[in-house]
C-alpha cells in the first residue's frame, strides 16, 4: 500500500515554495521532477526517519550528489 505524503520544499533554481507528494513506503529514493513554477528539473532525496516521517532536500542537477 502506497503511503503519500505532502512535503513543502524550495525550488534551487527560482527559490518558490513547491509541493511535491512522497511515498514514504520506498524508503530512501532519490528522482527529479520539474519544478511546478519554474518547470526546471529538481533532484529529490528523500529519507524515512526513525518516526517514519520523510526528510526531504532538493538539489539543481548540478549540485546532487
């Protein structure tokens, strides 16, 4: 059963706030997706912490690890 969450993250490149949906039940996952309000593509890492809550960052292409 997929379990999606609502996280709030600004985008690298234009700085806006931007909602983005995590499924919590993958575990540590990292994908892009474009940015809603500037349609540049954002890396995004996620982690589960020991709460099984998400931890998100968000990187430019350029700076991802």
């Amino acid at each position: 059963m997929n379990a999606l969450e609502s996280v709030v993250a600004r985008c690298p490149y234009c700085g806006e706030r931007v909602e983005l949906l995590v499924d919590t039940s993958e575990g540590e996952q990292q994908y892009t997706e474009d940015c809603e309000v500037c349609c540049r593509p954002m890396v995004v890492s996620v982690a589960i912490d020991e709460d099984e809550l998400p931890r998100v960052q968000v990187f430019s292409e350029n700076d991802a690890f």
